[in-house]
C-alpha cells in the first residue's frame, strides 16, 4: 500500500469511488456492532473528540471548526442513537 496524504487517497487505494456519509459510516457500525452481539459479545463504542474541539491550536486556521463539523457530528450521534 502506498503512503496516503488523506482519507480519500487511502479510499481510493481501496477502490471505494466516494467517502461514505454520516449516515453510511453510522449504518455500517450499527450493523457490525449486531453482528459481534449475535455472537454473544458485549459492545462498547466510543467516539474520540474531534482535534479542532481539545487542541486547536495545532490546526490550520481555516480549520478550527470548521462549519462542516457541527452538521456532521450532529448527524452521527442522532444515527448511532436511533440505532
């Protein structure tokens, strides 16, 4: 495998066309997370804060929360919890 510069150069590597949505990547972990339960075993899940929110001064400027942030990590917690 190739050194990625990013997420979308490493799923390209994969072959996935396009960068799943909040909502697929949510789907997916809900589906996993019954799959390893049908199996007898306790899950856990657990979302590490975003880098912009505990150490911002790393980023770029254009960075620091950025607006898609907001929508997107809104939209994660209400598809994990309705599922």
């Amino acid at each position: 495998m190739p050194a990625q510069t990013s997420i979308a150069d490493y799923l390209r590597w994969l072959g996935v066309e396009s960068q799943p949505t909040v909502t697929q990547v949510a789907e997916h972990l809900t589906r996993l997370a019954s799959i390893i339960q049908a199996s007898g075993r306790r899950v856990i899940t657990a979302v590490a804060p975003d880098k912009s929110t505990i150490l911002p001064q790393y980023l770029p400027k254009h960075l620091i929360l950025a607006k898609c942030y907001g929508k997107n990590i809104a939209q994660l917690w209400k598809t994990l919890l309705r599922n």
